[in-house]
C-alpha cells in the first residue's frame, strides 16, 4: 500500500474538531498549571487538575498535556496512573500522533508490559519513526528479549526506512550485554565508529562500557572505551566504577572515586552506593566511614538506597560489637522500604549467632513495618531458621513464603532446602528440592551438602549421579561436599575418583578443593597423600593449615603436627579455635602433656584467643589420658566457665581407661545431671563397673536405661573393597560371603594364637564363662572386616576399617599380631582416632 495515501500525523492531529480550548479562556491557565504540577512529579494533582477541565468546564485537553503528563508518569515510574491517564486519553476521542504513541511505548516498556508496547508500535504502520523503531528495540532489551531487539533493529535497517541516531545505537547495543549476543555487540559498535556517533554522544559510550563489561566481563576494554571518550559524565563515572565492584574488581572501583572528584564530577546516590559497596566487600571500614562522612555532606544520608549500603558495610566491616552501626544507620533512616529490612536482616544473620534478632526484625517489618518481603529477604531468614536448627519457625516462613507466591523463586526454593537440611528434615529437604521446577546448581549442591551433613553421604553420592545426567556443571562447592562424604564413609576409593575427575575439570589447585581433599585423606586413613596435596598448594589460608594438623594430630604424629603449626605461624597465618583444637589433640594422643599445656597458655597470651568449652575438653583429656585423673578434677573445679556434658564425657572416658570408679561415678553424676537423657554416661560407667566384675551395678545400670528408653549406639565397622562399603557388627552372618569370612578368621586366630596371641577376656563386658567371652571376642566386628579385608583387598593395599566407637582393646592387641602373619598395614579410624599397625605395632604406641 502506497503510504503517500495516508494521512500525516500532523494532518491526523489537525481533524480533530476544533474544540472549546481555544475559546474558552479558563484552558490556557489550566494547561500551564497541569504541566508544572506534572514537571514538579506531582502527578496525582496534576490528574485532579485534569479532572477539573474535563468534567467541571468541559474541555478536552490537547495531546500536548496528554504527552506531558504520560512523560512524567515515565520519569516517576508512576505506572498505576500512566494506566489510567491511557485511558482517560482513549475516551478522550483524540487522534493520536507518533510522539504520543511513542510515549506509550516507552512507558509500557517500563511497565514491563512489552505485549502492549508491541501493539502500540504493530497500530503505527507507516507512521513509525526513529522514535519508535529505537523505543520498540529498547523495550525488547530491558524486558529479556535480546534476540528479539536485535531482530527489530535488522528490520528497521531493512525495510523501516530509517537510519540510527545515537539512542538506537544504545539500545541495540544494550541488546548484546549478555554472553549470548556479545559478539553481535562488536558489530555493531564498528557501525557505530562509521557513523561517528562514539566520539559525538556520551551515551553510545556508556552502551559500550556495559558491553564489554556484562557481555564479555573485559574490563580491560571497558577502560579503553571510557579512557577514548571524548566527553564523560557522572552517569559514565558511576557507570564504570560500578562495574568495577560488581565484577570483583573493588579496589579499583574505590580507586576510581577520588579520580571521578579531581576532573570536577559531583556522585550522585548511585556513585556513592557503588563505592561503598566496594568497601564492604574489602573490610575497608575505615574508608566506608569516610564515603558515609561524605553521603552526609551530600544530604543522601535520608536516602534509602545510600542507607541500605551503609548498613551492609558496618555489617560486613565490624570489629567489635557486630550491627551496632549498622543498627544506628537502620534506625535513623525516616522511611524503610524492603530493601532497608531486607539489609539489616541480612546483616543480623551474616553476622552469626545473631539469628533470633533476625527473625524479630522480620516480625515487626510485617506488622509494624507493614512492607512486604521479598525472595531475598525470604532467603535470608531461612538460612537464620537453619543457623538455629528451629524446625517450627522455619516452617512458618515456608508458608509465609507460600501465601507470597515466592516459594517457587530459585534463591528461596534453595535456602529451603538448606533450612530443612540444617534442622535435620532431610524428607523436608528433598520435598523442596523436588518441588523447585527450575533446579540449579546450588540447588543440587544444597540437597548433596544436607545429605552429607546429615550423615547420608551414600545418598549423596547417589545425588551426584543425577545430577550428572542433568549437566548442570559442577564447583568447587559440589567437589568439597561430595569428598566430604567420601571421608565420611571412609570410601577412600571414592575419594581417589572425585580427586581425578576434580583435576579433569580443572579445580586441583582450587583452594576449597585442596581443603577438602587434605581432610578426605586424613579421614580415610592416608595422611601421606594429604601431606602431599597440602605440600603442592600454592596458597594456604588457616583452614589448609588446621586440615593437615588435624590429620596428623588424628594419625597421632604429634610431632609432624607441632611443626607444620610452627611453620604456620612463621608464614604469618593466624590459627583459629580450631586449629588449637588440633593442636591440644595431638598433644593429648601423644601424651606431651607439659606440651599440651604449653600451647593451651599460648592460645590467649600469643593469639588473644578465649578459650571454649571444647579446649577445657581438650585439656581434661591430655590429663585424663596421662592418667593425672586427679589434676584433671581440680582443672576443671578451676574453669572459668560452668563445665558441660563433654568436659566430664571425656574425664568419665579417662576413669574407664584407667579404672577409676570414684571419679567415674563423679563424672557420670555431673552428666546426668547437665544432660539426663545423654546413654554415654550409664555406657560408660557400665562398662567400668563391667571391667570390675561388678555386675550387680551393671545390671541396675542396664535396667535404668531400659526404663528411661536410653538406647545404646550398635558398634559396627566398614571396610571398602571394589568401590563398595560393607558394614558388619558383632558375630554378623548376613554378608553374602560369610563363609568365606570366618574360615578365615578362624584361620587367623590359630595363626596369631601361635605368635604369642592370648584373647584378653577382660574386655569383654559381659557375664560370660570364660569360652563364651573368647568366643565373643573372635567376633568383634573390626575382627569381621579385617577378615573380609584379607580376602577381598589387593596385597598391594593396606587394609582400612572404620569403626563408630573407640576400639576393643584385645582387638587393638590382636591387630598387631595379625600384621605380623599376615604381612599387611591395618590401618583402624575408631571414634578418636587412627592406628596403623605395621610388623606388629602400632603408631600409637599402645598410648590411647
């Protein structure tokens, strides 16, 4: 169709019937007043004065007012009454023109109603001009239709019969900000530099920056656009300094503020945010105090967007008493809007330990407040349910997530699995993780790290296995969690696939990684390959340092343990309380007591660090196993803190060893009292008295424990042979090749019996004759797999079985001999450490 058969749009507007407008002298005023009411953002008066013109006097006002006003509600983001002004504008009976239509389109492109704007645009036809052509390709960029932007901008070279300026340059480019279209991106900026349009417009410029910088992440050429500009603005500074930050680069990005200040810019509010940001990224307090200084001087500081960054940097950057600034940054903003509480509730459980402060915020922001979470607010009181292990709180926020119509977002569906992971529901767990319908790989990593920590690493290794199938990719997190379950099985085997599949995706010199591989080794019984993983690291932070002490500590290589601690401070690596954790152990599992007491003292003196309950442990067990029972009595009468269930755990453990019934009886008392439904204390007192010969006393033990429904742990061992775990507990039969097992141990007790071996019937706790306890101790399970051990792993490999519960000690002698007839390395992880035996001893020099 010919379009020089269609009206113009200035024709189009000139058949309106001549109205009153022009007649009626009460018009003029009322126009101006509108459009200075609409200028001001006063947009609901501006409407009431629109009323009154329409309804009061009777005139039509022109598509000048109408423009006005559509524009203001674009530059407001007043959307509810850009609607309605629409449809006040189809009543009115006016023939639209393109700038009107125009505004429409832009404003709906706002709106995110991109349907709307296409009609609008698809209603123009001929009329179309680069106005609507640039309006229609920005409104496809900004709602998630690069592609479809792209395609627009090809039809308008084509067939729309119209040449870019410089604001279609910046919304076609805007377009390839994305991985996905950023080669198209450098096409069109050769276009662009053919045109001359760079070095005439700040905004192609900015289009630019953001191409490189979110396309390609190039900052590199992000700076060379900027560093050619011929002309910069505050817009272009603050653009470059926050993607500086946002990509990491936070140093520069503060760098570049006092440069921004020097050639005369003045920051606006999303300047000083970025920077600030930036500082809370990097613990730079004392540089965030400064740009707060500044956020004052400016008159940001009522700022809501500016508050909720400062909040988040006194978060991150305190020292001393975590959210107090923050806190006061909170409380002095005169109006909170969801990101303000979404930022303080963050700060609270970021903080840790802060969580149930967390949650009341949540509370008084619904009632008080009356501001309506978000996914991100959701997100972070979930993981405050988790940090508390509260069940009942987490399943409200679930079904205040529900009734939101949130549940569903990913970073919520995730936090839910954490939230029910961490309190223990793993049924929970893995109802949300099924119900997310776009799962993602912190959602797979979620559901693998519950099942881990939960103590179902089989599950989470099954996990893995679907997740594979879904080729969502792997991280560093996937890896640490998955050999975090390999150690927790013991699946040595397992451990050895994920490190060579890890190596294949490139994360062997992952720092996360190697953390974790160090401790799967140690776990696993093989502190040589830990040492060497440790060994190869480039870089080292204080939980590579404390994994490999523990490692030692565990395998009982005291003095291995104290070296690499003392080439940890030479680097200047702070220890933490774990790291003195692993350092009191090895101390302890040695019987370096005046050692271990040395480096106790050091903890506060040298590294002003308070000690906690599990150090006094520590201590109570270095004395209790030196069998200074007495001394550990009067150390913990000495605490500064009221002593825990674990303090006299470990000295009622201690009482056992050596057979001290006063002091066990003490002890049990003390636990009974501070955990009256902890079995430990009535097992372990029992198998005192058991060792005695005081059954009387063992059966009324027994009995109180039937009666209080005080169920004892089932000791049981494992062994991997052929990437499989197989469990056995005492005289089990259930293995398919139990035959084959017991013929061999039978064989193995002549053949030690020979060596000298003689069944230590004392350790048995059971009032048995004699025959039967020899008969019982044959069958202890870590005999079992040690048995099934010789038959089904290679010579080549020591033998490695994992028990639940500390060892038997005729097992512990028995083992010694049985590495001598048979020729192999046992290697034994029960609940407080290794042993090797090799040649007939062993690494702990019967010290345990």
């Amino acid at each position: 169709m010919p379009i020089l058969s269609l009206v113009s749009p200035a024709n189009l507007a000139a058949t309106n019937p001549p109205a009153k407008t022009l007649k009626n002298p009460s018009f003029e005023p009322l126009k101006d007043r509108l459009i200075s009411l609409s200028n001001a953002g006063r947009i609901q008066e501006a409407l009431s004065v629109l009323d009154v013109m329409t309804q009061r006097h009777h005139l039509t006002p022109d598509l000048t007012t109408f423009s006005v006003l559509l524009k203001s509600c674009i530059r407001t983001r007043n959307f509810q009454l850009g609607k309605l002004l629409h449809s006040k504008l189809n009543q009115s009976g006016l023939k639209l023109d393109p700038i009107v239509l125009n505004s429409l389109i832009s404003f709906y492109s706002k709106c995110g109603d991109w349907t709307t704007a296409k009609a609008i645009f698809d209603s123009m036809g001929g009329f179309r001009d680069l106005v609507s052509w640039s309006a229609m390709i920005s409104c496809f960029a900004h709602n998630g239709m690069e592609s479809q932007a792209l395609l627009t901008f090809v039809e308008m070279l084509m067939h729309g019969g119209q040449y870019p300026n410089q604001f279609c340059f910046s919304a076609a480019i805007q377009a390839c900000c994305n991985q996905d279209h950023a080669f198209m991106g450098e096409s069109i900026f050769g276009f662009v530099i053919k045109t001359g349009y760079f070095e005439s417009d700040v905004c192609v410029g900015c289009a630019l920056i953001e191409l490189y910088a979110k396309g390609f992440h190039d900052l590199d050429s992000a700076w060379k656009v900027f560093d050619k500009m011929p002309e910069r603005n505050s817009v272009t500074w603050t653009l470059l300094i926050t993607r500086y930050a946002q990509l990491g680069h936070h140093r520069d990005g503060i760098e570049l503020f006092p440069r921004m200040l020097s050639c005369g810019f003045v920051p606006d509010r999303f300047t000083l945010s970025s920077v600030v940001s930036a500082c809370a990224e990097l613990g730079f307090m004392s540089v965030g105090q400064q740009m707060h200084s500044w956020v004052i001087k400016s008159g940001l500081c009522m700022d809501v967007y500016i508050g909720c960054s400062l909040v988040d940097m006194y978060a991150k950057c305190a020292t001393t008493e975590p959210m107090e600034d923050a806190r006061k940054v909170f409380d002095r903003m005169p109006n909170h809007n969801v990101m303000s509480w979404t930022a303080i509730i963050t700060g609270y459980v970021q903080s840790g330990g802060l969580d149930a402060t967390a949650i009341e915020l949540y509370c008084k922001m619904i009632t008080q407040g009356e501001v309506l979470p978000n996914h991100f607010t959701y997100s972070s009181l979930l993981k405050a349910c988790g940090s508390l292990s509260d069940l009942e709180i987490g399943k409200q926020v679930h079904n205040h997530a529900v009734k939101s119509g949130l549940v569903s977002v990913n970073c919520v569906g995730n936090s839910l699995i954490s939230m029910y992971a961490r309190s223990g529901s793993m049924e929970d767990a893995q109802k949300a993780f099924e119900f997310l319908l776009e799962k993602n790989l912190i959602s797979y990593n979620a559901i693998v790290d519950g099942f881990v920590k939960n103590t179902s690493s089989d599950e989470a290794l099954k996990m893995f296995n679907k997740f594979e199938e879904t080729q969502t990719g792997v991280d560093s997190f996937t890896f640490a969690s998955l050999l975090s379950a390999a150690a927790s099985l013991g699946a040595v085997g397992k451990g050895e696939e994920m490190h060579a599949q890890l190596v294949k995706s490139g994360f062997d010199s992952n720092q996360r990684v190697c953390n974790a591989l160090i401790s799967m080794y140690s776990r696993c019984g093989d502190i040589e390959a830990a040492a060497r993983v440790f060994n190869k690291m480039d870089e080292r932070n204080v939980i590579s340092w404390t994994s490999i002490i523990t490692g030692f500590a565990k395998h009982g290589l005291a003095k291995s343990a104290l070296k690499v601690f003392d080439k940890m401070l030479e680097a200047g690596v702070k220890p933490n309380e774990v790291t003195y954790i692993a350092v009191l152990s090895a101390c302890s599992h040695a019987g370096m007591v005046n050692e271990g007491l040395k480096h106790f003292s050091l903890m506060y003196s040298e590294h002003k660090i308070t000690p906690k309950m599990e150090h006094y442990a520590c201590v109570v067990d270095l004395l209790g196993r030196s069998g200074s029972l007495e001394k550990a009595v009067d150390f913990i009468d000495s605490m500064p803190l009221k002593a825990d269930a674990l303090v006299w755990r470990t000295l009622l453990g201690a009482c056992q060893v050596h057979g001290n019934i006063k002091l066990g009886k003490l002890s049990a008392k003390r636990i009974t009292e501070l955990d009256p439904n902890d079995p430990s204390a009535y097992i372990l007192l029992s198998n005192l008295y058991a060792s005695k010969g005081q059954w009387e006393k063992v059966v009324k033990i027994r009995k109180t424990m039937k009666e209080r429904n005080l169920i004892k742990e089932a000791g049981c061992s494992w062994i991997e042979a052929e990437n499989q775990a197989h469990k056995f507990y005492v005289g089990d039969t259930c293995h398919p090749r139990a035959h084959d097992i017991y013929k061999e141990l039978d064989q193995l007790v002549i053949d030690i019996k020979k060596l000298g071996y003689v069944p230590d019937t004392d350790f048995v706790l059971h009032e048995l004759d004699e025959k039967e306890k020899e008969r019982y101790l044959t069958q202890h399970s870590e005999k079992i797999a040690v048995a099934f051990g010789l038959i089904s792993v290679s010579k080549t490999k020591p033998i490695r079985v994992f028990k639940n519960l500390r060892v038997c000690g005729d097992c512990h002698t028995a083992m010694k001999y049985i590495s001598v007839a048979r020729g192999r390395e046992i290697v034994v992880r029960d609940s407080n450490r290794f042993h090797h035996f090799k040649n007939g001893s062993c690494s702990c020099n019967d010290y345990w």
